[in-house]
C-alpha cells in the first residue's frame, strides 16, 4: 500500500496506479501550537499487503516531521516493511561540515529518517553518495532521460548545457533521450546563496535552440544567469529542464524575466512546472 505525505499527492497516486496497489487514506492536521499530526488511519482496513511504501518529498522541515510520523504510524499498523521513497530529499545539498562546528545536515536527516524504514529510495540526488549517510540499504535512481519527453521534436540544431561540469551527466542523459545534439557545461562559482558567477562554455549557440539541464532549480539563480548570458550569446529558444523544480521564492520570476522560453521539472516537487512524473522509475525499483 502506499502512504503520501502531503507534497508528494500526486505522485503518490501515479505510483498506485503504476504498481497497481492501493493508495491508503491519510490525515494532517496541525494542532494550536504548531505541532503536526499525520496519520494513516485507513492502512489497516484497506490493504492485505503489509508493505507500506511511504512516498514524501522532504521539501521542508515539516514535510520531514511529517514523514517521521508516516513511517511511525504504518509501524503501529504492523507494517512489516517499511520503504521510504524520497522523490525529494531534502537537505542533501548539505551533504558536509562546510565550515567548522557546522552540522553534515544530509547525514543527520538520513539517519533520522533510516531509524522508520526498512530501505530507502531517492530520486536524482545532489550526489549519490548521500546515500551512504543511511543506516538502512538506500539506492538512487537518475530519472533525467525522462525530461526529454516535453521538449519540442523540432529544436534547432540543439545545444544541451548543464550548469556546471557536476550535472554534465544530466545534460548527457536528457540530450541521449532527446535523440541529437551536442552536449558542453558551463563553468560556475557559487558567490552566496543567491548569487553565482558563470563562464560561457566556447561552444557557439548563436541561432541554436539551447536546453539547460539542472539536477535542481532552486532560487533559480543559476538557470536564470545561464539563460541570460545565453541570450547575449545569440542562442534562439532557451529551454530550462531539471529533475527537482524547487522554484523557491521568485526563482519563476527570474527566469521568465531572463527569457527562457519554456521550464520543465518532474513531479518530485510537485509545482506548476512538474510536466514529468518518476512514478514509471520509481515504480522499476519497488
Ligand atoms: C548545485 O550544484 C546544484 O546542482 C544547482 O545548480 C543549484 O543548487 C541550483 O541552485 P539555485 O537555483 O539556487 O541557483
């Protein structure tokens, strides 16, 4: 049976529907302090299966909180096993002690998480190795060839870019789905949170319809200083795909403002932008 955790919905149910399982009814509520309560009330009655598949993209500090009591509460079923699919893991960009005293975030969540779960499963993380931070077997899957799907069948003698030679891989994959192009990175320094700094790749776009391929977009920053120095490069449609549409604050706005012609994520974050679902990939695994 499979459990959702509040932003994962629809991915939720496109998995039931892929593995042809039932899709338990779930409860959150919030109490006057703030506190969260998420249960599974109905994965007794409607499930002889006693595999619980909670499936919950871990896009905020509640969502996490939200995710523990999920696990906890098939357990009290009688659950006898417990996998937990994060389409999303959050945290995982924190994936080391940056500065002296600081936490490894990725490695403190994951371990809070292994403690409800028998297996583990994520979707495209900033780094596979996050994996190992899980004190339960935990495997990713790459679903970046599934982004092709969206785009145009007539790109222009096209260019696939990632943003940095770290999602080069990326980029490979979307432009292997897509069928032809040439595949080149951009060179990028992370000034802040908000600001980055990049360097034209040498391969000339002018007149070519260029696709910029991210595991994430999350301030959008980066997409939208790629997509603009493109633009002063020439380049006809630009085309923004990634894995994890995070789009927080008016990451949107930014890349609109920078000209991208179309955005395209999966529906591991579900936003407006979630053209692709994991669900097929997900469900290979499971
Ligand atoms: C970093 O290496 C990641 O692959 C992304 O490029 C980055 O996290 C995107 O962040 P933002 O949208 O805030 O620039």
């Amino acid at each position: 049976m499979i459990i959702s955790g509040s932003a994962s919905q629809v991915l939720a149910a496109e998995l039931a529907a892929e593995l042809d399982e039932s899709l338990a009814s779930v409860e959150y509520e919030r109490f006057p302090d703030g506190e969260l309560l998420a249960s599974a009330p109905g994965f007794a009655d409607e499930g002889d299966d006693h595999r619980a598949v909670v499936v919950a993209s871990t896009v905020s500090s509640d969502a996490h909180v939200e995710l523990l009591q999920l696990q906890d509460a098939v357990r009290e079923w009688g659950a006898e096993e417990v996998v937990t699919v994060l389409p999303y893991m959050g945290y995982a960009r924190q994936d080391d002690a940056f500065e002296r005293g600081h936490p490894v975030s990725a490695r403190a969540v994951a371990r809070a998480i292994s403690s409800g779960t028998d297996r583990v499963l994520t979707v495209n993380p900033h780094e596979d190795a996050v994996c190992d931070f899980f004190d339960v077997p935990a495997e990713s899957v790459g679903a970046a060839d599934r982004l092709a799907a969206p785009l145009p069948s007539d790109l222009a003698d096209p260019v696939f870019l990632s943003p940095d030679d770290g999602a080069l891989d990326i980029a490979e994959s979307v432009r292997d789905a897509y069928g032809a192009g040439e595949v080149d990175y951009f060179e990028k320094t992370r000034l802040s949170g908000t600001e980055v700094e990049m360097t034209p790749s040498d391969t000339d776009v002018a007149g070519r319809d260029v696709v910029v391929t991210d595991d994430i977009i999350a301030t959008g920053s980066t997409m939208s200083e790629a997509v603009g120095i493109l633009g002063e490069k020439g380049a006809g449609r630009v085309f923004v795909t990634c894995v994890h549409p995070m789009l927080a604050a008016d990451a949107y706005a930014k890349l609109s403002r920078a000209g991208v012609e179309a955005i395209y994520g999966t529906d591991t974050i579900e936003r407006a932008v979630s053209e692709v679902s994991v669900a097929p990939v997900i469900a290979e695994e499971l």
